[in-house]
C-alpha cells in the first residue's frame, strides 16, 4: 500500500530542518574553549529558542534552535568525530523512534527486505520481529523455517544475537544480524516468559520461501486451510486451494477451518481480498487517518468460495496486523465462529513514502477498524470461545476394562436375541495429522457441530449472481 505525501509538506519541513543551520556561525574550535565556555555557549543558545516566537501550526523555531545547538555542540565536543551524515541519519532514525514500532527510516536494503518479505522469498531465519519497551520481541514464527523447527515461539524475547546484547541503540541493526548469506550459523539468546534462564539456540540461515497457503482435508467433508502470512498472491493462492479442495472432496465442503495463529499479517489489500473471498456481502474493514489517501473502506462483493459452509477461524497471540483484519470482518459479520486466544493488537496501517530511489520512510499513517467500528488497536480480537495452550497426547489404542449391561449377571439380551461378548474398550486415536494439535481439534469439533445444525435447518436459497473472478 503506497500513498503519496503532497510535496509543499515536504519541501516545507525540509525547509524548518536546514534552514537554522544555514544561519548559524561556523562552530568554534573544540581547543580554543574550555569545558565552562562550551557550557556557556550552550545556554546562550537555549536562552534564544526559549526567547524565539511561536507560530500556531508551525515547527516551533524554540525545538529547532535546541536541535541544531546540540548538532553544533556533538560536533565540537564528543570524544570522536562524527560524520555529518551519520549525525543525521542518526537523527532521522531517532525521530522516527519517538512516534511507534511500526514507524522507520529504510534504507536501500531494509527496503528491499521489505520487499522481499511481502513477495514471499528470503534469506534468514524466518522469524517476525518486533521492538517493545527498548526489546525486540517475536510476533510469530514462520512455517517450516529454521526459527519455528526450532521451538521460537510467539512472545520470545531475543536478548543477544550471536553473543551481541540487543539493547535499545542498535535494535535498528537487530534484523540485519539475524539475516545473512545462506547456510551461515547465528546463535540466539531468547528469554521466554516464564523462566529465568535464556534459552541458547542455534540455527542454519535458509533461503525463505514461505507458501503462505497450505490445505488439506481432515476428515471427508472437513478442510484445513492454513495461512501463514498475507504476500502480494495469498488470495489467489486460496482460491486455488479451496478449489482444489473442493474437486478431491467430490462435493461441495461441509465445512472448513482457517488457521490465522501465529500469523504476523503482511499486506493489507491481501487480507481484503482474503476476507471477500470468504465473505458474500457486509464490510471488511475501514482506515482513518490524518491525510486524505488514508481514508478507505472496503466491502465485500458477492459470492462465497466456501458457498456458505460453516467456517471457524483459529487466532492466538501472535495473530497480527492483517490477519486481525481477516478475523475481525469473518467475526463481524457472523461468518465464522472464533476460537483459540486473543489476538496481537496491532491495528495500524503503514505507509511506505518513498523519498528517493533508494530511501523510504515507512510511516503509521492511520488506524483500521472492523465493521463493527471498533479499533482493535492495543486490545486484540477476543475469539468467541476461548482455548487454553494445551497439548493432546496421542493414545497408542490401548485397551481398558469397563463395565456395562451386557457385563452384568442376567442381563436381557439385545434385540434379535444377541448376546454379546464383552469386548475391550479401545480408544481412537487423536486425529491424524494433528495429534498433538488441541485447538485444531476443539476447532474441528464446533465445525461438526455447525454443519449438523446447518443440516437441520438448511439456509434458505439465495440468488447471489456471479461468484468472484
């Protein structure tokens, strides 16, 4: 999603930025001036920004004035000298730091990571990152990449990257440390909630393809559809995957499962393409900003690929950004029941500005709402019913001695006049494919239990036109 600052905005801070620097005196030498004249310099300097007028509506002339007497006086008097445009991109990146995580300066290769990211191809270790409180923090693992083999899980603190403490000054640097060229080691600290001791783990660098749509049939009837992060093709590759779903089943769907968990969410027109293929009428999601660009709604148009089927969509913690979009306009609009555990909460969209051929500023440009109006910033979506982190644990069909009628002395025999043999109770295995998976199976269970009421009482026919291309 790209959007477009008018340029007077931008010629008129660039304008407020340079021009008190033009107008101020060449520095004095650092040994020409003793540590109390520095010390004076500077409070003349402050006293004349708090003496500067302000105009309403304007960079005040006091902010810039601080700005380039802290400029002036890094430059005379820190301990190593500092390249100009290392001082300023510094202070870029720092103004960006004060707004919200989201918010950042990039250069040519953070944006093409950027790129890379939203395209599905990489090389790391397929984690989403982001910075809380001067950590960084993991949003969501990716699947079948070397962090989720390795047990990195949603809400992992990463405190040393290769023996390198990750604090506050260089979490800009933090994610070009975990990429590198492919088949390269890098050893990671992760500090999990919970415990008091990190957890070292070491991992192998890949080339990251992410198919950001698998699927599969769990029981005849039953489909699992897993979306992993929303690239510039997830909604034609679900489409796809749905059909084909479809043609092996032999008949329509009776239901099917949307695994949203540990999602970090991706492109926003992806999870609106996603929505509107589940969905055949009502709102998606609506933007709002301070700037006009940043104002949209989006609806649904008609036709369901899933031709009304019951749905229930899974969410975790580290369901985020446009995967909360996906969850909020399914839940909203009473297409699809919710299960699992609250959502991340991020519900802002970023802008990526370019400023020249090699630079962009990814900037937080507005806020998202569900169609219910409700922003889910901070709060996250709370499914319609709640999961606990469990595990299921496979039984190995063991058999168990029980009693009942026919073990008891005397017993009428059954219709026909058969008289059974007691016989060992043996347990069926947990599910394949998922037999540790305690969600999917409560997920699977509610969409069982859907599709019976829905057999009992059939939807009543609709004439909906033509379905989506």
């Amino acid at each position: 999603m790209y959007l477009r600052f008018p340029a007077f905005l931008l010629i008129l801070v660039s304008a407020l930025m340079f021009a008190p620097a033009t107008q101020a005196a060449d520095p004095p030498v650092v040994g020409d001036k003793p540590d109390d004249a520095l010390q004076e310099s500077a409070a003349e300097q402050a006293v004349e920004a708090r003496e500067a007028p302000t105009v309403p509506g304007q960079i005040s002339l006091d902010d810039v004035r601080k700005f380039t007497a802290v400029l002036s006086l890094v430059k005379q008097a820190y301990v190593e000298e500092v390249d100009d445009h290392a001082l300023m991109q510094a202070a870029i990146r720092g103004l960006l730091v004060g707004l919200d995580p989201h918010s950042e300066y990039l250069e040519a290769g953070e944006l093409s990571q950027l790129n890379e990211d939203t395209s599905g191809s990489y090389v790391g270790l397929g984690i989403e990152v982001t910075t809380v409180d001067g950590a960084l923090r993991v949003i969501a693992p990716i699947d079948d990449t070397p962090a989720a083999r390795a047990g990195i899980r949603s809400g992992d603190s990463i405190l040393r990257i290769d023996n390198v403490p990750i604090a506050a000054e260089n979490l800009n640097d933090a994610v070009d440390m975990l990429r590198g060229p492919v088949g390269t080691e890098v050893s990671l600290s992760i500090l999990r909630e919970g415990s008091n001791l990190p957890l070292e783990i070491k991992l192998k660098r890949e080339t990251i393809r992410v198919a950001s749509v698998r699927g599969r049939m769990l029981e005849p009837g039953y489909a699992y559809l897993r979306v992993s992060q929303f690239q510039a093709e997830t909604g034609a590759d679900l489409r796809k995957r749905i059909a084909r779903l479809r043609k092996d089943n032999g008949k329509p769907l009776n239901g099917a499962i949307l695994d949203l968990r540990s999602n970090p969410g991706g492109l926003l027109t992806s999870a609106v393409e996603v929505s509107d293929l589940l969905l055949d009428a009502g709102g998606i999601v609506t933007t709002k900003g301070r700037i006009r660009e940043a104002e949209m709604a989006f609806r649904a148009t008609p036709g369901d690929a899933l031709e009304g089927a019951p749905l229930v969509v899974l969410i975790d913690n580290g369901s985020a950004s446009a995967a909360e979009i996906v969850a909020g306009a399914l839940k909203d609009n009473h297409r699809a029941l919710l299960m699992g555990r609250r959502s991340f909460g991020k519900g802002s969209v970023q802008t990526v500005l370019s400023l020249d051929d090699e630079n962009a500023l990814k900037l937080t440009t507005a806020r998202y709402y569900t169609p219910s109006g409700v922003s889910i910033q901070a709060s996250g979506i709370q499914p319609d019913i709640v999961l606990a982190d469990l595990a299921l644990s496979e039984n190995e069909g063991q058999a168990l001695s029980g009693i009942s009628e026919r073990d008891l002395r005397n017993h009428l025999k059954g219709e026909g006049g058969v008289d059974d043999e007691p016989a060992p109770v043996v347990l069926s295995p947990v599910r394949s494919g998922a037999p540790s998976d305690y969600a999917l199976s409560e997920a699977l269970n509610a969409l069982k239990a859907m599709a019976l009421q829905r057999r009992q009482n059939p939807p009543a026919a609709t004439s909906t036109g033509q379905g989506k291309g």
